[in-house]
C-alpha cells in the first residue's frame, strides 16, 4: 500500500481521512445537481470573494491567502500521495473512432499489459468488458498475444465481431470473443473458453479498461482464486455504480481496517454514492472552469426547479444537453433541456394533494431563476469545483488502497493491523525472499500485486524455514560422521583375512572364562563373562583379572577386536529379546556402564559413542 510520507500506518491515513471528509462533507455529500437545493455554496466561507479573479488565465486557488483556502490545502496536502512521472510521448496514431482521451488510454494500457506479461510470462491476455474490441485490436497489432475478449452487451458483441472481420481480418485466429458476463464465479467459465479457443497456454493476464463499478472486486477475487492467472492490470471507473444493499455498499468498504474506521466515524452518512463518483471524476478542470460552472449552475436550476413543483428529472438520454456549442447561454441550454433533454414527473414518494397530474417546464421562470443568481454565486461555484478537484486523488486513493489489503503469500484479505508492507521494511522484506528461495518459490515485491505479508503466513514460513534447517543439519551430521577419519580407520581394520579370523578364535576359544554365543536364551552368568569381557576397552577402567593369563587377553583387546566381538554380543541380545523371560532385564553397556531399558536403545548408544553396533 502505498502511503503519504506524512503516515506510518493504513490505520493512520484512514483516520486522518475520514476526519476530513466528514468536516468537509458538504462538498460533496449531495449530488452536484442539489447544490442550490441544500444552498451548499453558502458553506463556502471565503472572505473578500468578490475580489478574487477566478476566471482569469493566471488563477491559482493555492496561492490565496483565505484562511478558509490555506487551512483546506494544508490538510489536503498531508494526505497527498506523490506519483511517478508518466510517460505522455506515447505514439498516439491509432485509428479508432474514439475521444483523445480514449485513444491516450487504450495506446497505454496496451503497453502496460505488454510489460507485465513479459515480465511474468503470460502468453493469453483475457479482457473483462471488452466493448467494440479497440484494445484487444492494439494489443494485437503490438504483441504476438493470443486474446480473448468478454463481453456482456449484445451489440457490443456482435459491433467487435464485425469489425474484426472488417478491419482486422488476420486477427481472427488470435482474438476471440465470448458474450458472458463476468462475475466472481466465472473461473470455470473462463477455464473453459481458454481451452476450448487457446488449448494450452503459459497463464494469462486479467485486464479491463473502465472496469466498471463490482467488475473490479470481481476481476480481483478471480485473479487470485484462479492459478493461472499471472497478472492483472485494470483501470476501475465508476465506483458509484457499486452494487449497494440497505444503504450500504456491496464491495465498500472493502477491508477490515477501513470498515473499522468508517463504522466509528459513521461513513454510511457521507460517504455514499457522490463520494464514489468524486473519484471519477477529471483530475483537471482548470482551464475550462468558466464551461463547468455555467453546467453545474444550469442544471442545478433545473433541479432547484423540480423540487419546488414537487416534482423530479428523468434523463432522455445519456448526454441529456449538447454544452459544447452553447456558449454557456441559458436561454439555448433550457430549450434544448426542456425539449430533449429532460422530462418532468410527478414524485410519487411525496405525499402533496396539490401536486400537478402533469408537470410542464416553465421557461419563464427557469429564466427568472437564472438571472437571480448573484455574481458571488459564480464565483463560489468555480471554488467549488476546484476543491472537488482538489480533494479527488485523495478520494481516489482511498478506494484504491481499500482493495489492497491482501497477504501477498495467501491471497487473503487481511486486517492491516495483520499485515507487514515488506515495501518499506527493507530487512525483512530481505529475509523473506531468502527463505522463500529455500523452497524455490520466488516473489516479485516490485511489480503491481500487493505489497503486504500477514503475520500468519511470517510464522508458517518461520516453521517450514526452520524445519527444513534442521533437516539439512543432520544430514550434515550424518555425512561428517561417515566421512570421519576414526570411522574410515574401523573400516578398514575389519577387513580380516581367513587366518586374522583365525587367530582371534584361537584367543579366546582355547581360555577357560571364553564366552560361546548360542542360538538360544543366555543366563545372567554368561552375560556378566560378556561384560567382563568388553570392559577393558574404557581406558582406566577398574579391572580385576582372575590371573595372569586373563589380564594378558584382555590387555590385548583392541578396537578391532572389540568390534568383532561386540557383533557377537548383538547376536546374543537378538536372541535374548526373542525371549519374554528377559523383558525386565537391564541392558549395560560393555565400554561405559550405563544401563537401557531395551537392546534397541543400547545398539543406538553403542553407534553414536562408541562407534560400533
């Protein structure tokens, strides 16, 4: 996530955010079309507004020396994020019939995908809302991806089909296109149709341009629910469209930190559907602020009209009023409004006997409405827009940083308080990617998926690290120890010849006190004949020979002979555990004394301290 350098926490910015938003509500809480209705403008409390040239060329709202100005930015600013530079010397000759703007975004979009998936590998890219198909066309023309476009619009559908067959003949083989609607649960779908058109593939990126309102939520969850998708690289629109349920919205907030923030400051009471569409709303507006005031006020009195007569505005059409080539003149504006733009309906919800079956435009009156509009009026209307204008990349922010408390290893939507932004934590951002190495599973901090790690998956990789360290240890262990210069010495010691065996039978074959080893149960007195015997091999240990014969063999022994002989003793204790009789017996060893309570944990201490089983 990223923060203002002014916060060191999610938590942090939230609340200095919605602190914000809810001092300053009013600048956004009513649709912009109310704002005569609510007199919002009347909450603007600029001193000397009468003197400020706000349409002139050289205009700067941040230079004003208005306490009320000065106190609004300085506050905005702590919250501001600082981006990169973009890119704008982008080649712009694309033939499609779309805005400048629209052009600008498909020819960087398509670049943007074409970097993510060459960076991750990704050979199919699948566009969510694909429309007439500009962009899957330029990602075309530009890569040797293979597309597949899905759209929900019928004659969006068939509008791209035709104009791939019309414009982009050889492109048939490479972009597909689907009518689905995509939703959280379109992973089988989307399986499916990439199998069917594109068989095997290396993964493939999620993208969308104007992924509208829950189309973004659901590219996410699919995005991380499905395994072969690589990346994703959406540009969202329309946040307010988001499905709302009671009041409040389906998908906002998102995350557990700023749904615990938003119920404390009671955000369902602010931030509604005109906070969502300040989002969206230009970042620029400058040099047409005289056009967007005359628009705002226009249909603003439009608005204050209908109130009034109790009624309420149905929209034609999606522009419902031509304003390009008014000339900001309300007499063109209303007659275009009242004819074709709008229609007057009674408003059902409120309960007034003398409401009109019928409501008509009164121009006569718009006009009166219009021209009592006081100069001071403008002027605040033109503040009004710049400190929307100023107060959008923070709001846009605050939706964008709600998608993005996701677990990085996971894919789980975390509380942030459960999160660890490896971002700004350099050491262990370090750490991680080492012990993630350990289990060949290598993670990318730098590119557009999250940034955070939850506490929970830090402890498992903690777990699995130190477990797997542990394992390499021993076997480590293991291979000194066969590698040991002692032990490499014992083995070749015991590579006896036929009369080396000999002699040692002879040894201890013709003494009285010789132990034979039988197939069959030993008695305690031939058990302590094979401890005597073996004893001697401790250095100072505290033999008593019976006589001189015997102290001579056993001064003999030595490390050769402790070990032909110590393979006998494993034979008799074979044959003594046959034997339930000899369950409750101690078990000592012949080189140290120490007693076990089975011959299964002595044959393990003979191994690993006496080098010999």
């Amino acid at each position: 996530m990223s923060l203002p350098e002014s916060f060191d926490s999610p938590e942090e910015y939230f609340e200095e955010s919605l602190k914000f938003f809810h001092e300053y509500q009013y600048l956004f809480n009513y649709p912009n079309t109310d704002i005569l209705v609510h007199n919002v403008l009347d909450k603007i409390t600029i001193k000397d507004v009468d003197y400020i040239e706000l349409f002139s060329d050289n205009f700067d709202l941040s230079a004003s020396d208005d306490e009320f100005l000065k106190t609004f930015l300085a506050r905005l600013e702590k919250m501001q994020v600082s981006y990169k530079d973009i890119d704008e010397n982008l080649d712009s000759n694309i033939n499609v019939p779309v805005s400048a703007k629209k052009k600008h975004e498909i020819i960087y979009l398509a670049r943007e995908i074409k970097e993510m998936c060459d960076h991750v590998g990704c050979d199919v890219v699948v566009d969510f809302g694909s429309g007439l198909g500009y962009l899957d066309q330029r990602l075309f023309e530009t890569t040797n991806y293979k597309i597949l476009g899905l759209e929900c619009n019928e004659s969006h559908y068939v509008g791209a089909k035709i104009r791939q067959r019309k414009y982009h003949s050889n492109s048939i083989n490479n972009v597909k296109y689907i009518k689905h609607t995509v939703t959280e649960s379109s992973h089988k779908n989307i399986e499916e149709f990439l199998q069917d058109k594109f068989g095997d593939h290396r993964g493939f990126c999620i993208t969308g341009l104007h992924a509208c309102a829950d189309l973004t939520i659901d590219a996410l969850n699919l995005f991380l629910n499905m395994a072969d998708a690589k990346a994703m690289v959406l540009m969202p629109c329309c946040y307010h469209k988001m499905v709302e349920n009671g009041g409040f919205f389906k998908n906002f907030p998102l995350s557990d930190c700023l749904k615990n923030i938003f119920k404390r400051f009671k955000g369902e009471e602010f931030m509604k559907v005109p906070f969502l569409r300040l989002a969206t709303q230009p970042p620029s507006v400058d040099s047409r602020l005289e056009e967007l005031v005359f628009n705002l006020l226009s249909r603003a009195v439009l608005q204050l009209f209908a109130v009034r007569h109790n009624c309420k505005l149905k929209r034609n059409k999606r522009k419902a009023v031509k304003t390009k080539t008014m000339d900001r003149n309300f007499e063109t504006y209303i007659q275009d409004a009242t004819t074709n733009g709008f229609t007057l309906l009674k408003n059902d919800s409120l309960a007034n006997s003398n409401m009109v079956e019928n409501p008509q435009f009164c121009l006569s009156e718009l006009t009166t409405f219009w021209n009592e509009i006081p100069e001071m009026t403008f002027k605040k209307a033109g503040v009004f827009i710049l400190l929307q204008n100023y107060m959008q990349p923070v709001n846009f922010h605050i939706n964008m940083n709600d998608l993005e408390n996701y677990c990085r290893l996971c894919a789980d939507l975390k509380d942030s308080s459960d999160l660890i932004n490896m971002e700004s934590d350099i050491e262990r951002r370090r750490e991680l990617t080492n012990k993630l190495a350990r289990f060949n599973v290598a993670v990318n901090f730098d590119n557009m998926l999250p940034k955070t790690v939850c506490v929970g998956c830090l402890k498992s990789l903690d777990f699995a690290y130190d477990f797997v360290a542990a394992v390499d240890a021993a076997q480590e262990a293991f291979t000194d120890y066969i590698s040991s210069p002692d032990i490499k010495k014992e083995k070749d010691n015991n590579t006896f010849s036929e009369d080396d065996t000999d002699d040692y039978e002879d040894l201890y074959t013709n003494s009285e006190d010789d132990i034979t080893v039988k197939d069959e149960p030993l008695n305690k007195e031939t058990l302590d004949k094979i401890e005597i015997i073996f004893k001697p091999e401790i250095e100072n240990a505290d033999i008593k020979p019976e006589n001189e014969k015997e102290s001579a063999k056993i001064v003999s022994l030595n490390k050769t002979q402790s070990s032909l002989y110590s393979k006998k003793v494993i034979k008799a204790i074979e044959i003594i555990e046959q034997s339930d009789s000899w369950n409750n017996y101690d078990w000592i060893c012949a080189f140290c004394d120490r007693c076990f309570r089975s011959p299964s944990e002595l044959r393990v201490h003979s191994m690993q301290y006496h080098s010999t089983c």
